[in-house]
C-alpha cells in the first residue's frame, strides 16, 4: 500500500467459482476468490475517496490534511500488513466510503459538517497504527459521544466533544477529550473493548464483532451509538453458540461459507415474533444489520440469508447479471414492487433459505417438524416461482441467464421432495395470500379505466367487455405498510407454539394486539372456521369496502373452488374489485358493494379461465 496506485489482484471469477455460486454453494476457495475481488473493490472506492477530499476544502475542518490521515495508513500497513487490511475490510468501512462518496458527489444538503464524515479516514488511520504499535499523534472525529477506533475499542467522551487525540507512545494509546485523558485499556470506565463473539462447533468457527457504537454500523445511514446492555449481548452470544451448533452440525459447508464472510453483527431491538429485521448490502461485505433473534432458527437463517446476499453483491461487483430499467416486479417476500436486480438478490437469498429449510426439517425434534416443513414448502415453491419469472424477464444478460438457470436447476432437485399434505396445503394458501395481497396493495389502474369499470358494474354490463378494455396496469413505487404477511405469521404461531396460541385463539378480538395486521377472521380462517371466517371478512368489507385484507381473507375461504368465478377475481385480480370501489367512491356513490361476493362474481365472470398465475415476467410500470 502506497501513495502510488495499489496492485489490486484478480478480479474476476474462474467458471468453477462462477459455477458454485450459481449453484446456491460457496467452498472455501470461491468465498476466498470473493474476499480478493472485495478487496480491490474496497481499495479502488478508498483511492476515489482520497482524491475527491483533495478537492474540496471543508473536507478538512479542524482536522489535519487526508493525506496525513493516508500516510499513517500507508505506514501502518508496512509494519503490520495483516491488521491494516482487516481495519479496511471491516464491514461498516464500505458503509462510510459509500456515504461519503455519495455527499462528496451530489452535493446532500445536511446538519453533519462533511469533515465529520472524511475524518473517519483519520480513525482508520490511527486503529491501524495503533494495531501496528506505531507511535503517532492524531486528532480524530467524535460523533454524539463516542470517538471509534474499529477493531480496536471506542471511547465514551462528553456529547459536545466534536474532535479528539489519539496519542500512542511506546504501546500506550491515550485518548484526549478536553476534559481528560481516556487510556486504552480495560481499567478506564470510558474504554470501551470490542465486543467478540467466537463460537466453534464440528470443526468450524465463526468469530464477529457486535457493532454498537460505530456510527457506519447501519446500512440505512450515520446512527447514534448504542450501547449493548450486558445482558443483551449474553443473549446474542447464546443465541450464536446455538445456531452455530445448528449450522455446523446439519450444514458444514454452508457453515465454512458463512464463517469465511460474516465479520460483524450490527443488533437492533427484537421485533415482533416471526418478522425479524436484517438488511447487508454489497457495500458492506460481511456485514449483517439484524434484529435480536427469536431463537436460535431464527438467527441461523438469518445468516444464510444474509450470506447469501453478501456472495450475490459481490460477483454483481464482477458481473451485470441483469438489465435494472425501470419496471418493477413481484417479490414474494417484500410488500413493495422491486427491480429486477433487487428480485433476484432475493430469489438468490431465498434459494438459500430453501436449501436450509430443506436440510433442517429432516434433522428438527418432532415439535418443530411441522413448522420446518411449511417453510420449506412456502419458500421452494416462491423460489422457484420468482426464478422462472426472472427467466423470463428478457432482462438477463448471458451470464446472468446462466446463473439464473443453473439456480433453479440446482433448486428444482427438490422440488418432488414428499411434505406433509397439511403441510403443502398451508404453504399452497400462504403464497396464494400474499401474491393477492400484493397484487390488491399495490397494482392500480388508469383512472379513467377505473371509472369505466365501475360504471360498468354500475349497469351490470358484460364484465368481460369491461375487463378487456382495462389498459396497462401501473404499480406503486412507495406503497403503504400492507402488513402482507399478516395471515401468515399467524399461522407460524399456531405451527410453533399451539399452547400459546389456544390463548390468542380464547380472545379472538384481541389477535390483532398479538400479530399485527390481523383480525378475528384471520385467527377462523387459520383454525379452520372457515363459515365464521367468511362472515368475518364480509363484515370487514361493510365497514370498509376498499380494504384489501378483508377481499383477499374472502377469497381465501373458498379456495377450494377455484374455478368460481369469485374466487378468480378475489384471488387472481383483486385490484379489479378495488378499482369498481374507488371508481364509485370518485363518482360520488353512496352504494360501493351491496354484495361484496356479487361484485366479485361480477368481475370473476369477466376473466379467463384458468388458474391463477403465480407471476408475471412482463413486470409493470411505476404509477
């Protein structure tokens, strides 16, 4: 490393490294292959940085010149080139380039003075020195009471404290504040030492940092420290020792994957049961942001998931697998239309998840098997659903329709794996659910065509004539919480703990405070009621005509019918039945649906027959 261009290494990907990744694997040689080109992406993104803060003058503040910042490093990588590289390589240092490079760029108009940002070149600087027992001295930036140095610890310093010294002599590094002098070392109160998790289990380790007080630990923007409670971070190490165990013993070679990416954690509050947070971007190879785990399950496939992520962002930094333009598609795992890039991150993500459940559900004691098997079930079928769909696209380049193909090759192996029918059935109902949520939610018609086919209905014209002549749909580009999942997670809690869910089922108005986004008809539905169900959906729609959960939940009782003409249109075009809602509701009529299951008829009659299409490979536009 020097202040001359850095020999990068290879950057590109052998066809048996290409091949394994296509495939959903990851051997310890194509993780390692990633590493390199990661590597030289991370250096080309530091040296673009560099030379953007040469050329603007509030990029220094009071902080000394970034060259200095870069000659300490470039002296801290001669003496240890092991510890600068993993400073550099540290998750939430691709975070900070890419945010900085954006403000640098586009000019973002924000409170955050630009130089608190550039200084944490300086941080890195002064943790690599510090690493490499250099001497030095070096002021760094402070951010709402905490000055980092990654990898090494974080001081806790007064909140109005904008800039710090880090001073190293002879091995003692010391912390000036203004108002003392923080050493770093375990003693001092406001020293704070990473947070390590190591575990081990059937020969593999995985050892990560918890992130809580580095500012560019979150992959959504600059975040306030937060320190982790110790019993919180007890929780965390139990949690990783037992997926771990998991993982290592069920799946060792999506463990050694796992173990060669994942360097940090970044924990946010636990959410709601089954509808954990965690987000990784291809900025931050190996980092996870992610919520704190229901269990053990939860967590390790969690780190699948995000995995999974980390080794698509990274050959997507070696190769454009598809076109992004400017249509959006149907994701069975997210509420809101997405690109198709953003598809098959998730298509690649949830093959992975597949692949876990696939492997678990044999191996689970009998009282989780039933869950297990619903996942596998639900997540085969969307995979594999999604990946055709992207096939289809017209939107793949060469490789990306190789690596597309050689997915749902690998995935379709277990596509006739026998499950429960109760199983197959429930899964079968859950995609059906969230397609016609999504499609109710999000998909919306000209206005013109709206009020066409409300009149329409209106005069109990031919639906068919009025269904044809609807124009080309459009979606939402930033629809509402839709809760899509509602139904779903419901039913995750009848599959996992049915003590527990006797309790909701005994309170039925009060479901809704237990999973978010479900009624009283959901909680029928889910047990099997399905005559108390319709009635509740159909009073839902009394009350509020445009609302999607009550159609859908109503076609969801009668989906064993599907050939009722109902039945097609709640479940097959919803957005047709929402679109003669609010085309009365514009021309002023007191009477939306006198007869909610007559107006679906009504449209049902208007559609083809046949079954209903798991996803449309022509995607839509943004309304």
């Amino acid at each position: 490393m020097s202040n001359d261009p850095v020999p990068l290494g290879p950057t590109y990907l052998e066809h048996a490294h290409f091949n394994t990744l296509a495939a959903g694997a990851g051997d310890e040689a194509t993780i390692a292959a990633l590493r390199r080109s990661e590597r030289s992406w991370r250096l080309i993104v530091l040296r673009a940085l560099l030379d953007a803060c040469v050329a603007r003058a509030d990029a220094r503040g009071p902080l000394a010149p970034v060259t200095d910042a870069w000659h300490l490093l470039v002296q801290a990588h001669a003496a240890a080139p092991e510890s600068t590289e993993d400073v550099l390589a540290q998750p939430q240092v691709g975070i900070w380039a890419a945010h900085t490079l954006r403000r640098l760029g586009d000019g973002t108009d924000t409170p955050v003075p630009l130089w608190l940002d550039v200084g944490y070149l300086h941080a890195l600087a002064a943790a690599s020195a510090t690493r490499a027992g250099l001497s030095f001295e070096l002021d760094i930036p402070a951010r709402q009471g905490a000055a980092v140095l990654p990898t090494v610890g974080a001081a806790s310093v007064p909140p109005d404290v904008a800039v710090v010294g880090v001073r190293a002599r002879d091995g003692q590094v010391d912390i000036e504040t203004g108002s003392r002098t923080v050493r770093c070392l375990p003693g001092d109160p406001d020293w704070h030492e990473p947070i390590v998790v190591e575990v081990r289990a059937g020969g593999f380790g995985l050892r990560v940092e918890l992130l809580d007080r580095d500012v560019y630990r979150d992959l959504r923007g600059p975040s306030s420290p937060q320190p982790l409670p110790a019993a919180e971070v007890a929780r965390w190490r139990a949690n990783l020792a037992d997926a771990w165990k998991l993982l290592a013993g069920e799946q060792p070679e999506r463990a050694q994957a796992i173990s060669g990416i994942v360097r940090t954690l970044a924990p946010v509050p636990r959410r709601e049961r089954f509808r954990p947070l965690s987000a990784s971007g291809a900025e931050a190879f190996g980092g996870i942001l992610l919520s704190e785990p229901d269990d053990a399950v939860e967590l390790a496939v969690t780190l699948v998931h995000e995995s999974q992520h980390h080794k698509l962002g990274a050959v997507s930094h070696l190769l454009t697998l598809c076109e992004a333009g400017d249509l959006r598609y149907y994701a069975p795992w997210r509420d809101d239309p997405r690109p198709l890039p953003g598809v098959l991150q998730g298509a690649y993500a949830f093959a992975g998840i597949t692949q876990f459940w696939g492997v678990h559900r044999i191996q689970a004691p009998p009282g989780e098997r039933a869950a297990a098997d619903f996942e596998f079930a639900l997540w085969r079928r969307q995979t594999l659903d999604v990946l055709r769909m992207i096939a289809a696209s017209g939107r793949l380049t060469a490789h990306g329709q190789r690596f597309v193909e050689t997915l749902h090759t690998e995935l379709k192996t277990c596509q006739d794996d026998p499950v429960p029918a109760a199983a197959l059935d429930a899964a079968d109902a859950a995609a059906l659910d969230h397609r016609s949520m999504w499609r109710g939610h999000n998909i919306r018609l000209d206005p013109a065509d709206r009020d066409a086919l409300a009149s329409a209905w209106q005069h109990r014209a031919p639906a068919a004539e009025a269904v044809v002549a609807v124009g080309a749909a459009k979606v939402l580009a930033e629809p509402p919480p839709g809760l899509l999942d509602a139904r779903a997670v419901l039913r995750r809690h009848l599959l996992v703990d049915p003590d527990a869910f006797g309790r909701v089922r005994a309170a039925p108005d009060e479901v809704g405070d237990r999973v978010d986004g479900t009624t009283a008809a959901d909680l029928a539905l889910v047990t099997g009621d399905v005559e108390r169900a319709r009635a509740g959906y159909l009073g839902e729609l009394r009350l509020d005509p445009s609302r999607v959960h009550g159609w859908v939940g109503l076609g969801l009782t009668q989906i064993d019918r599907p050939a009722d003409p109902a039945t097609r249109a709640l479940l097959g075009c919803p957005e047709l039945i929402l679109a003669v809602v609010q085309g009365l509701r514009s021309r002023g009529s007191a009477t939306v649906a006198p007869d909610p299951l007559e107006l679906a008829s009504w449209v049902g009659r208007g559609l083809p027959d046949r079954q209903f299409d798991p996803v449309d490979p022509a995607g839509w536009p943004v309304a």
